[in-house]
C-alpha cells in the first residue's frame, strides 16, 4: 500500500532522510523507532504530503505523491488519519465538534455525522463525554479524542506521531490497545515512536531509523 | 448544509474572538470611508449645483441700437432656427428700462440724466439641455456674437466655468483619495484579518491536517473580511449622513444661506448601495490578501 524509493529529504542542506527504501502492506501494524531527529516525523511528513522529497519517489496505494496536485492533497489526507503528540484538538470546541471536523471537511450529512461520531467515541470509550470541551478531560482522554478524530472517517491508514509521549505507562497500554483494536479492523497504522513501553506491547514490524536512514527492519514479538 | 452553517459560525467566531481588534477595524474602515464620502458627498452636490445652474443660466444677445425692424426680425429667426436654443424673449429698450427702474429704484436716477435710454434691446436665450455645458455655452457665444447687429453676447461665464473647474478638481481628488483611502482600508482589513490567522493558526493547521480544502480554510476568513468591509462602510454612510444632516441644519439657521439646503443632496440610494458593496468588495480583498501571505493549508 506504502512505497517509498530511494526518498530522501534535506531541511536547509540539513540531512533528514537518506536514502530510504520501504514497502508497507494494507493492513499492517508498524513501529518507527528511532531516537529524536532519526527521521520519523520527516517520514510522516512525507506520507501525507506536507513535504516533498528531493529525492526518490512514494506511492500511496500506486499512486505517486510526487504527481499529486495542489488540490489534490486535502483529498489525500482525507484517507489518512493523524494522531500527535500534542493532540491538537481545539479547545473552544466541544469534544463531538472535534471529532466530527474530518467528516465536516468531506460535506458529510448531519445524520452521517452523527452517527459515525458517535461510533467513533464509542470505539475509544468517550461516547459519554461527547459535550465536554477538551480542556476539561484528562490528558490519555484527549489523546482518545484526538485517535476517534483520526479514525471517524474510516481512513486507510492511521499515522501516529509519538502518541504516547505526554503519556504515563498506564495510559500509553491504553492507546496501544486502542491501535491494535483499530488494526484489528483492517486500518494499516503506523507509529514513530521512541518510547520502549510501545515496542514492549506490540508485536509487529519494527523499522528503526538513525540519522535518517533505515537501519533495521524486523519482525518483534512482545 | 451543516458545513455552511459551520462556516457562517467560524466567521462569527472569528469577529466575536478579535472583538477589539474588529471593533477597531470596523471604526478605522469606517472614517476612512467617511473620509472618502465626504469628497463623493462634495463632488455630487457641486455637480448637481452645476447641472442646476447650467439650467438657470441665460445668455443675453445684446443688439446694436440702430436696427431696422427687419433686422431683428432676421435675427430673432436666425436664433429660433438654431438647434442650440430652446427659448428665446426678446426684451425692447423700454422694457430693459422699465425692469432696471423696477429692480432698482433707488439707481433708477442714474439713467435720468443721460437723457435718451442707454439699455439696448436684447434677446433673452436660454440653450437646449444638450448645449448648457460650460463649453458647449462657449462655443455658442461666440457664434451668435458673429452675427451682424448682435452688439454683444454675455452670460454667467466666468461662474459656470469656475464651477466646472471645480467640479472636475473635485472629482480627481476624489478619485486620487478614493484609491489612496481605499488602499488603506484593504491594509486595516487586511492586518485584522492576519491577526485571527495568527491567533487561530493552529486550528488552520488542524483543518489541513484532517483534508480540509483550501477553500474551506479560506472562506470563514473572506466572510469575515467581507462583514468587516460591509460595516465599516454601512457606518461610514451612517457618520456621513449624521454630519449631512447636521451641516444642512446649521445651513438652514444662517439665513444669508436661505434656500441653499435645498439644493444639498445626499447619496441616493443606489449609490449607497454600491458603496456598502465597494467596501464589501475591500473587505474580501484585504482578507483575500492576508490567506496568500499567510500560506494556509500547507501544513
């Protein structure tokens, strides 16, 4: 589903990635391991094509992201969803105005969007808190919010950018099981991580960058 | 339906979160408009003073004193036969003396000492609509001056020109303040503008992220700048109209001014209408202007 060739990315002549070479199935669960400025966030970039490469070519479900138009990006993003570590959720938004934006982008109907916001709060266990505002929930709370966002239009693949950073080892399990649960249903996820509670639980393919080169690839068992 | 409605609602919100910043937007849109009204409101009361006067004007044929009946004659249907006249009187020696010592009794002994009446007979004309103009007035004279036994051909000249002259000053420097003024109300606009991109640039950031097209990320901003520009407008008519009023007012009290508020006018409608859309117009420019600097959407 994935295909990177050869892609590589400088920032200001600054290396970020070198030369990388990497298929990735549908439906597979992929661990981006690295220490910080390894390449894993220019890599996520790259996926959902808020940066070019300068080399090398990507292949998101055969297509060539290099050929993408302007325009055509929104509708790419629309086929994956984005987990980060800061959330990003709005603050003066209600947790089910949150989740709902993706579908609000794509014209969805009110109906649509109720129903598959509902769904999707249900899947991470929120459904209940669907009129807090964000400030008021608990940090693992907001980064469940922040993965229904992701997940409510029933995406392709779901990138996840250190998602369990601000989070303690109790609720880092959680979003994991969130993942995998996700995964389980068929959606290709991938997360760049440095966190070794992650690797711990996820038995899956690991790729693991350094200085922006992919050094290892392999398969973990927990 | 619901994405429009969500659009409507992020331009509200948008205004209600940089409530000073468009409460000050709003009021600076609103006198630079203003200021721009005046030189309209100037430029359309001295050109409909113009056309009036245009309208009032007569040119006086003065003929020579020694014309035969026939003479007159000719000339009076030499004049009637002219396209350029709409009407003319013709007013005898006498009548001329009668009418000055009517007008002015107190003068009426300045001509008794001469003896023999010094008014010549005349024709009173006045021009087809077509041929008031300053210059179309001018063209004319000097025809009917070319004609044998007209001893002289007077009109208002020096005022109707003067206030050509005027009229088209006026207009050049509201055209010059026009685009300078506006320049400025698309900056104000535009800076206003920036700052909600500034201070909702995560959220923009959040919208490119999830898909959200370029348009859809853009049109809150362009609404918003567009009420911006409708109300700084819509204001500035209301300022314009507040100090109309108020000059015509103190116009009226001064009694030396009888009759002058009158003819003062204020924008008709129409043109009202299209200046509250002009600002619109800026509005949606200076927001337009602001998203292209700002680079939305590439997140």
């Amino acid at each position: 589903m994935i295909q990177l060739f050869h892609v590589s990315k400088y920032y200001d002549r600054r290396l970020a990635l070198s030369d990388v070479t990497l298929e990735i199935e549908k439906g597979e669960f992929v661990l981006l391991m690295g220490p910080s400025g390894a390449g894993k966030s220019t890599l996520l970039k790259l996926l959902i094509g808020a940066e070019r490469p300068e080399e090398g070519q990507i292949l998101v479900q055969g297509r060539s992201l290099a050929k993408l138009r302007s325009s055509e990006i929104p509708l790419l993003r629309r086929k994956i969803g984005v987990v980060l570590q800061d959330f990003r959720l709005l603050p003066k938004k209600t947790v089910f105005d949150n989740v709902s934006l993706p579908l609000l982008v794509q014209g969805a109907s009110t109906v649509e969007i109720r129903r598959k916001v509902t769904d999707a709060l249900r899947s991470v266990g929120l459904d209940h808190k669907k009129d807090l505002f964000p400030p008021g929930l608990s940090t693992g709370e907001q980064q469940r919010i922040c993965i229904a966002r992701a997940i409510v239009n029933g995406p392709i693949m779901l990138l996840a950018d250190e998602p369990t950073g601000n989070l303690d080892p109790e609720l880092t399990s959680e979003i994991i099981e969130l993942f995998k649960s996700i995964n389980a249903r068929g959606t290709t996820i991938i997360v760049a991580t440095h966190d070794p509670n992650v690797l711990a639980q996820v038995n899956r393919r690991v790729i693991t960058l350094d200085q922006g080169k992919v050094v290892s690839q392999e398969q973990v068992s927990s | 339906m619901r994405r429009l409605l969500y659009l409507l609602r992020e331009a509200v919100a948008n205004v209600l979160t940089n409530r000073t910043t468009t409460v000050v937007a709003v009021a600076t849109t609103a006198f630079t408009f203003a200021c721009v009204g005046v030189f309209l409101l100037l430029y359309v009361n001295l050109r409909s003073m113009a056309s009036s006067l245009e309208q009032d004007i007569q040119v006086m044929v003065y003929l020579q004193d020694d014309l035969t009946e026939q003479t007159r004659s000719e000339i009076e249907l030499q004049l009637k036969a002219d396209r350029a006249v709409g009407s003319l009187t013709f007013v005898s020696k006498e009548r001329a003396l009668a009418d000055f010592q009517s007008q002015f009794p107190a003068e009426s002994h300045l001509l008794q000492g001469l003896g023999q009446n010094p008014l010549p007979a005349s024709f009173v004309v006045t021009l087809a609509v077509e041929s008031r103009s300053s210059d179309a007035m001018r063209r004319w004279a000097n025809r009917a001056q070319s004609i044998p036994g007209v001893a002289q051909v007077q009109y208002n000249q020096e005022w109707v020109e003067a206030l050509a002259g005027i009229v088209r000053y006026i207009e050049v420097a509201a055209i010059i303040v026009g685009i300078i003024l506006s320049a400025a109300s698309v900056t104000i606009i535009a800076n206003t503008i920036r700052l909600a991109l500034y201070s909702r640039r995560e959220e923009i950031e959040i919208l490119g992220l999830i898909g959200a097209s370029t348009t859809f990320i853009r049109v809150p901003y362009l609404l918003e700048g567009a009420a911006l520009g409708f109300l700084g407008s819509a204001l500035s008519l209301v300022i314009l109209k507040a100090g109309f009023e108020l000059f015509r007012h103190e116009i009226r009290s001064a009694s030396r001014f009888l009759g002058v508020d009158a003819l003062l006018t204020f924008f008709p409608f129409q043109m009202c209408v299209a200046l509250v859309c002009v600002g619109l117009f800026l509005g949606c420019a200076g927001s337009f202007l602001s998203l292209l600097r700002f680079g939305e959407g590439r997140a």
